[in-house]
C-alpha cells in the first residue's frame, strides 16, 4: 500500500491534469463563449418585463462573478457555497478553500475570460 500511496504523492500538478479524461472538462473557450452568452445574450432571450428579467438583471454581476470563479478555479459548487470575502485573495490570484475532510487548501484562480 505504501509502495502506491509514494506513487501518487510523486505526481506533479501537471501529470495528473495530463492524464485526465478529454471529455473532464470544458475547453477554455467553451467557457468564454458560456460567460459571453450570459454577460451579453441571455437577457434578451427572457420575455420583456418578466419577473425572471428583473431578477436576472438585479443580480447579474453577482451571477457572472459566481459563474467566473466556479469555471475560472474548478473549486466543488460546495466549497464555493462555503467562500467569504476573507477566503479572496485579490492580490495573489487565489482563493482559500476548505475541502472534503475539512482540509484547507488554497486554489490559483485564472485571469479573466471575458
């Protein structure tokens, strides 16, 4: 078991996102394409002075902030839920995250998409 367990402690970061399935995640412009469409399209796909358009509109940049760091980081929507301010780090272009198990973690956040 140890023999294993020495296995993967001896990946890097890069190796293991290399061997990940093709079909994981999104590619990087599928993502920028998803936050345009809801930055710029999805408005005017809602019904004129509809409840949905008015909250849609209220909350928009809170939205599109939510979105761009759950797609931006690849943190769990839970420990997104979990984040404060506290947990931002502007500066440093992290994030302080709190995993399964209760372990903390501080994940890299990609520059703006959009």
């Amino acid at each position: 078991m140890s023999k294993n367990f020495s296995i993967l402690t001896s990946k890097t970061l890069e190796g293991l996102i290399a061997n990940l399935p093709d079909d994981v995640l999104l590619p990087y412009d599928e993502d920028a394409r998803f936050l345009e469409f809801v930055k710029h399209d999805y408005e005017k796909e809602l019904p004129e002075k509809s409840r949905k358009l008015i909250y849609f509109k209220r909350d928009k940049e809170r939205d599109f902030a939510i979105l761009s760091l759950f797609l931006g980081s690849g943190i769990r929507v839970n420990e997104l839920t979990n984040l404060s301010l506290r947990d931002l780090d502007f500066e440093e272009k992290q994030i302080h995250v709190l995993r399964k198990g209760g372990k903390k973690d501080v994940v890299a956040v990609s520059p703006q998409i959009t």
